[in-house]
C-alpha cells in the first residue's frame, strides 16, 4: 500500500467514524484492517521507555539477614520516593524490589504529571466540606512541585515538558470544562489554567474532534522510566535498596515490636516500621487491602519519530492530552516526537490484537493525517483504581503504612505519598490523616465479585460514550 491510499484513507477517517466506531464501506473496513496491519508490522513490544532510558541502575539482591528502621516493600516510584524521604532524614532504610525498580506502572506509564485528583475536588467538597477540600488542592500542586523540584535539584534528565489539557469530546462535555475553569480560578484561586473554545482548540491540537480544551500551564509530562531511574541513582547512595529480593512473607508485629520480613523465602529482614509500595499487589502481605482498590489493564503504542511538521501541526505546543471520555485516550509527544498515544483501558483478561486495532483506529480517528504511520512500540501493563476514584492511603498495626489506588494520576501522587509517608513515620502526620480519612468504596469483601461489578461497569461506560 502506498502513500496515496493512506492520505485517501485518511480523509474519510474524518468522516468515516461515530464515536470512535467505523461506518464505513465493508471495502473501506478491509482497508482499515491493512492499514492497522501495516502499521503494527515489525513493532517492539518492549516499551518506548525501555528502549529509550538514559540511566540504567544496578542494585543486588539481598543476600544477608538485616535489620533497619523501615523496610520498604516495592520500588517503584511510591517506595523510592519514601525510602529516599526518609533516609534524608538519617533512617537506617531498606528497600526491597521483587524484580526491578520501576519495572510495572511508575515506568511504563503514560507520563502525564497533572493536578487535582481523578475523582474531582466535588468529591471532596461532598465528603468533608470546603477547608478540607482546599487542603487536598494544595496537596496536588504540591505533588507535581515535589517532581519539579526532584528534577532540578538531583539534575534528572527526564525530559520535563509544561502543559496539559483536557480536551472536550463533546459538544456538551465543554458545559463542564467552562464550571471546572471557573470552579478552579474563583474557588481555589488557581491561576494556571486557560479554557479555549473550538475555534481556539483547533490552533492547539490538530484535530477536528473537540469542542474546547482546558489547559494547565503548570502541569506536564515526562520520561517516566528516566525520571523514576534518577531519582532511584540518587535513592541507593543514601538508603539500601535489593532488586530480585521478593518478599515472601511479613509477620507483622513479632518480638519487640518488630515487623519480620521474609525476602527470597531465606533471608530475614526486621523493621521498626514497614511502607508497602507495591500498587495492587499491597494485598499479598495485607489480605484485607484487596477490596480498596480494583486492578485494570492500559494500553499504550509510541508512533515512529514524526517529521518535525508533522509533529508541530498536531500538537504545536506539545502539550499532553486527554479527553473527556469515561474510556479516554491520552497522548503526547516525546522529545524525538513520538507520539505517545494510550487508552483501552480494560479489566480482565485482554484481546491484545482488538486493543491494538482499537487503539490504531482511535490514533487516526483523532489525527486522520497519521493514516498509515508506523508503530514503533505497543504494550500494555496493570494498575489500580479505587471504585471512587480517590487515592487509598492508610495504617495497619500503627507502623505499617500504605498507599495504592492512584486511579491514572500516580505520577505526581506517588511522589506524594512518599513525602507524606516519611513526614507520618517521623511524626508529622497531619497530611496523611487527611488522605487517610478518604476511604475507598467496596461493594464487597469478594475480590471476583467486586472484579465482576466493575467488569459491568466498564462496559457500561464504553456503551455510554458511544450512544451519548
């Protein structure tokens, strides 16, 4: 297939598709498919990440019996961002990784750094009134300030890039986008952000699909793995950190007050306190956390470096996106411009080859003019959402603290968590109580059964986004 049938292709895109559904001929479906076919053709499945990280860290395995103040089970950027944290503050840490650091979502991830919370600050107006709310406000910003100055004061390079923006798929969705820009700028008086109408999008995004576009100048993205492999290089000098040492039991609470940690089903470590900063797997160590967060999958393809022209008439300003969908899309351009294009998100077991043909169809249903571009690598990888989309932080034994649930937001929240979680541990809790006090929606104590409700839900979500 040539050039040309991609450019024609790519016109009818642009008229060819409802709701992110073809409409199109059985002949123009056919193409569709060779297309998407094409394009997949000689892809990695190793992430864009991966085969572009600048740092590459290399830690041991545990090999001996220790005893610390806090061990900190996981190293992604949740246990990094802790251990770091604390051994600054001169805490004997240990810090144990079952494979490698940053190895699942803190370097897999879509690189978005964004403000507020994936549940929406009415929640949190609802729940405990306006003091409390402006607190969490501040505690966001505070999230992506945290990761700005971790980048400049350890000299991360991580290609930091400003900007973010909400795009309005539909034409009632910028209804919304207008009562979160004034909600935002009169209520917390937060002064970054910028609501263009269409007219105004168009010059931001080049695409027809949306009606408007909130935009949040302080907010950004980045390099996640870099970023997360930085920050670790600097994490190893100050604490001890283990990769390939898996956990494999905790008994919580043992003689003394200690906590007694089984790495590798040989080696013992004991600890005054523990953090568990393993995402949805916390419950493996802490049975009844399993019913606060729900595990899903999310897909993720990096184009082939664009043409300069290309890149800048999609995306002039180079700010990411995501759109106002229940099941959205997210993308970005890297710093060779790739684009970094997400979405699909599914629970259970996955079709990977219709997520990859739904993901392709919803790059050029987007960006008709990208008909045909070459994926450079797709891959998908699991994390956690809480059934009310609010983070889950809190206490077990009183020395064992944990943080999961990030709902898509974990870049800036996870760093986050590890600051709040070592100011908790030495004794500053205030902060912490306040994302303690936020608890988790769970239908049932049934893991399956909660799994199946939220299985339904998602498929009723995808439905509404396409008859609305």
């Amino acid at each position: 297939m040539n050039r040309r049938d991609f450019l024609k292709f790519g016109v009818g895109v642009s008229v060819g598709f409802v709701g992110g559904r073809s409409i199109a001929s059985n002949n123009s479906s056919r193409l569709l498919d060779t297309i998407i076919a094409e394009s997949y053709a000689g892809y990695s499945s190793n992430t864009y990440y991966s085969e572009s990280q600048n740092t590459h860290i290399e830690l041991p395995s545990l090999t001996e019996d220790l005893s610390c103040d806090v061990c900190v089970v996981g190293g992604g950027l949740t246990g990094v961002s802790t251990a770091l944290k604390l051994a600054e503050r001169g805490y004997k840490v240990v810090l144990l990784e079952a494979q490698n650091i940053a190895g699942q979502a803190s370097g897999m991830n879509g690189g978005q750094v964004l403000t507020a919370y994936e549940c929406g600050m009415e929640y949190f107006e609802d729940k405990f009134g306006d003091k409390i709310a402006k607190q969490l406000w501040s505690l966001s910003l505070q999230a992506i300030d945290i990761v700005k100055s971790n980048i400049k004061n350890y000299n991360i390079n991580c290609s930091w890039q400003s900007g973010t923006g909400i795009a309005a798929y539909k034409k009632k969705h910028f209804a919304d986008l207008q009562e979160e820009y004034e909600i935002m700028t009169e209520k917390y008086g937060y002064t970054q952000v910028e609501l263009y109408d269409k007219q105004q999008t168009r010059t931001l995004i080049g695409s027809d699909k949306y009606y408007g576009l909130l935009y949040d100048r302080f907010a950004g993205h980045i390099h996640p793995l870099n970023y997360a492999l930085g920050l670790s290089q600097i994490c190893k000098q100050k604490a001890q950190m283990f990769t390939n040492s898996r956990v494999t039991e905790i008994k919580f609470k043992q003689a003394g007050g200690l906590h007694h940690l089984t790495v590798n089903g040989k080696h013992q470590v004991k600890a005054k306190f523990v953090v568990l900063a393993c995402n949805y797997q916390n419950s493996l160590f802490a049975p009844e956390l399993a019913y606060k967060v729900v595990k899903f999958d999310t897909y993720v393809m990096a184009t082939e470096s664009l043409s300069p022209s290309l890149a800048h008439e999609i995306l002039p300003n180079r700010m990411a996106i995501f759109d106002t969908r229940n099941v959205m899309n997210y993308y970005r351009l890297t710093e060779q411009n790739n684009l970094i294009f997400g979405g699909g998100d599914t629970f259970g077991k996955p079709d990977v080859p219709q997520v990859q043909k739904s993901l392709y169809n919803d790059l050029i249903n987007t960006f008709p003019q990208l008909a045909g571009v070459k994926v450079k690598n797709f891959w998908y990888g699991a994390d956690s959402m809480t059934l009310n989309l609010a983070p889950n932080f809190g206490r077990l034994y009183n020395t064992v603290y944990y943080a999961q649930g990030y709902s898509g937001q974990g870049l800036a929240l996870s760093n986050l968590a590890g600051q709040i979680i070592a100011d908790a541990i030495i004794g500053q809790s205030e902060k912490f109580d306040i994302f303690a006090a936020i608890k988790p929606l769970e239908i049932t104590n049934i893991g399956v059964v909660q799994q199946a409700f939220v299985k339904m839900g998602s498929y009723y979500f995808r439905m509404k986004d396409y008859i609305e």
